[in-house]
C-alpha cells in the first residue's frame, strides 16, 4: 500500500480514539519519534528507548501503572489496526491514466490514479 496513504489512515485511526487513549498514544509515539530523531542507528535508538523507556514516562506523566499504561497501548494499537483493516477493505484505485492523458493530449508515460474509500 502506498505509504503516504497508510500514513493517513493512521492519522485518522488515532484521531478517532477514545481521549483518554488518544492522549497517551500520542505522548509515548512522540517519545518514540524524538528518540528516533537523535539516533544515529537501529542500536542506539534501541539503547535510547530502554534508557529512556517511553512507556515510563507515559506512567509517570499520566500517574498510572507502567501495566495500565502497557494495556492502553494495546487496546489502543488493536483499535487503530482493526480501523485501518476496515478502511482498506473498502478503498478501490481507479486507474484514470488513459482519461488524463486524452484530456491533456500528451502520450507521456505518467500514471494517475484516483482512490475511493
């Protein structure tokens, strides 16, 4: 799938969780990204990550258990998955390559593809 759209799709799963999920998803995957941000390589974004263990900082930042925090992001990675499996079950690509190059009179070798959910 491409990725710009899965992208997307995401974007939208998450903004469609429950606030309470929502808030805390967002705080641990902008955790995430900012250790992704600073690392050089995959080792030392891992040694960050257990250094600078996200999911801690969700806990003590939202005053939960670090098991509440863990069930959260379950619940919520299950929810945002199901939404986007759902999503793509009913997304069709419609391929308008032949119609835009009639319309535009140009024989150039560019696809157009059109895509409803």
């Amino acid at each position: 799938m491409n990725p710009i759209l899965l992208e997307f799709l995401h974007r939208s799963a998450v903004s469609k969780l429950a606030d309470d999920k929502r808030e805390i998803y967002q705080f641990i995957e902008s955790k995430e990204n900012q250790l992704e941000d600073i690392s050089v390589n995959e080792q030392q974004f891992m040694q960050l990550m257990v250094e600078q263990f996200p999911y801690k900082a969700a806990a003590e930042h939202f005053l939960l258990d670090l098991s509440m925090v863990k069930a959260v992001m379950d619940e919520a990675q299950a929810e945002i998955n199901r939404m986007i499996d759902e999503r793509c079950k009913h997304i069709r690509w419609i391929d308008c390559t032949d119609k835009i190059r009639k319309k535009r009179g140009r024989k150039e070798k560019q696809w157009s593809f059109l895509f409803v959910s």
